[in-house]
C-alpha cells in the first residue's frame, strides 16, 4: 500500500532494550494506534541507537522480535503505518555520515544525556554515544519528517536535528523541512512507577512496573505491593502522587462505576486499599492480557515478522533514497 503524499509525516522510534509497560502504553503507543489514521507514520526499531549502551547483540535479535509484535498488539497496521528496524535502512547510515560534518565535537559533549551516560559509564564513552543525537537527526531527516512525538528528555535533540537541518540547507540548498515536537494528544496521560518513585522504566525497578509481557498473577502481585498510605483524615482531601497514580491506572482500565466508587469511598475517608488494589489487579489482568497473548503469538510467527519487517523496510527505503537522492544532488556528490 502506498502511503499518501498529501499527509504530514510522522516519525517514531524505539529502542529494542528492556520491555514495553504500561507508560509505553498509555504514554505512546496508543496514540500511535490513533496517529496512523491521519499522518503517514514511519515507526521504526533502533537497534544501532541501542548498540551505544548495549553492545552485546546476543539478545538483540529477540529484542526486536519483541518490540516489533508488541507493537502490532498494540494496534499499529502495517498497511497503515511503515514499522521497521532502523538498521534495514542504510540510508540512514549515509545520512548521519554527512550530518556528522556539520556536528561539532563541542556541542555534542554538552548535551545532557551524554554527560549522565559517561557519568553512568565512564568505561564506555564511545563515538557512537557521542553523536547518538546525529544519528537521531538522520532518523528523522530521512524521511523528511515535520512532526515527532519526543519525551521532555528528547526536545534537546529534536532540537539538535533542527539545527544540523539549517545548517545542511544553508550549506547545501533547502532540503529539510524543519522538524518540531508532537503531541498528538494534549492529553497526555503519565504513568508512574507503582512505588511512587518517577516513571515506570523498560529495565529498572521491575516489581513497581507493569509490563505489557507481565502474567496475570504478576500484575496481582505488583499492584498488591503498590505503594499505598494511612487514607485519608478529611473528606475531599487532596491525594498524593503515588495515591493519584493508581486511580489514573483504575480510569484507564476499570469500568467507570467501580472507579466511581473508589473516589467516592477516597472522599469519604472509607477507602479500603487493598479491596481497591486487588480490583485493580484484576481490571489490570484483563486488560494487559490480550495484548500479552497477542504479542506471544507474533513472536512465535517468525515468518509473519519477518513479512512485516520486510514490508516495513520496503516503505521506509522508498522514502530514503528519495531523500538521499536529493541530498546528493545538493552536495554535488553525484559523478
């Protein structure tokens, strides 16, 4: 299927290391089901991006097998939307080459989340966690991209790519339009950790996460051991963060009158958490487990992935070397 010319691109991408959760879920992904519909989306895997952070590619493979199935249970339609491995382009790769001469060694080494990762790693400071934010910029330059849904943590890049794109265009002639963030959503729903403690993470602090691969008797006893506090002493008191999070949880996956019915008990100091946990486990179970069970069934359908991979590097290669075609015209490199 082609995709319309006509609709603003869209650009997404992953990367394949630790396991989608609920944040992932509520954060993204569902937008993503809902963004296909109106733009042309081009959701890809970064397996070079994890290589920064994760050079042992034992796992690499099962790991983009998974993402790439949880993905699709999710929602998103391969005929709708290009989903794709980042390294299945290497176009890409010919992109962050010519970006890197427009990159300078000084801007790179303040970005923020290279200086956490040397801080985290001082062992493993290579070139590639340099100019990780580069290769960001080509992701999104491939395809002409004008919109991409980015976290607070990832606007210092978007905004890096927006600057390597002028300089191209002032160097070279105007090719790249100019990519800004993209909140599909306004919306947007933020899922914390069940412990209270910041956001649910792909690979740390695992019991106060929920996992969209988590067994029905995990999230039971996830939810069980969430982090609750004495109730409240007033009617209408307002609740804590951690408190808050679990009723955002219950509205998302709870039928309305049992929500109702835990806010009412809250606000009248009659809440009983773990009646309100185990109900949450519960709803949780039922919704986490079609996707879980979906997802298990695209992993195991090697050739049905492999099909989707294929058909997704086909649309995604389409638009790249229309890109790098124009892009070496524009630098001259065409003898």
């Amino acid at each position: 299927m082609q995709n319309d010319t006509k609709k603003e691109i869209v650009l997404s991408g992953i990367r394949p290391t630790g396991y989608l959760h609920l944040g992932n879920y509520f954060g993204a992904m569902r937008n993503y089901v809902r963004m296909q519909e109106d733009y042309n989306c081009y959701f890809f895997v970064a397996d070079w991006h994890s290589l920064t952070t994760h050079p042992d590619t034992k796992e690499l493979r099962n790991s983009v097998h998974r993402v790439i199935a949880e993905n699709l249970a999710c929602g998103l339609d391969p005929d709708k939307a290009a989903i794709y491995v980042q390294s299945d382009v290497p176009e890409i790769a010919e992109l962050y080459l010519y970006l890197n001469m427009l990159a300078y060694k000084g801007e790179l080494e303040k970005v923020p989340t290279f200086k956490d990762k040397v801080r985290l790693s001082p062992d493993n400071v290579n070139a590639g966690l340099l100019t990780y934010p580069v290769l960001m910029a080509a992701d999104i330059l491939i395809h002409r991209a004008v919109k991409v849904p980015v976290g607070k943590d990832q606007e210092q890049h978007l905004e890096m790519a927006r600057n390597f794109a002028e300089r191209f265009n002032h160097r070279y002639g105007d090719v790249f339009p100019m990519p800004r963030a993209f909140n599909f959503n306004s919306d947007l729903v933020k899922i914390m950790s069940l412990d209270g403690k910041g956001k649910m993470s792909k690979s740390e602090n695992q019991m106060a996460t929920i996992y969209l691969s988590d067994s029905d008797e995990l999230i039971l006893k996830k939810l069980k051991k969430a982090t609750t506090d004495q109730g409240p002493t007033e009617a209408g008191q307002p609740k804590p963060d951690f408190i808050q999070n679990l009723f955002t949880l219950a509205s998302l996956v709870s039928e309305p009158a049992v929500s109702e019915k835990f806010e009412a008990d809250y606000n009248n100091c009659q809440i009983r958490y773990g009646d309100f946990k185990k109900q949450l486990g519960e709803d949780m179970a039922r919704f986490v487990g079609p996707i879980r069970d979906k997802a298990l069934a695209i992993q195991e359908d090697k050739v049905y992935l492999e099909k989707i991979m294929k058909q997704g590097a086909e649309k995604a290669r389409q638009s790249a070397s229309q890109t790098i075609k124009i892009v070496r015209e524009a630098m001259g490199i065409k003898y």
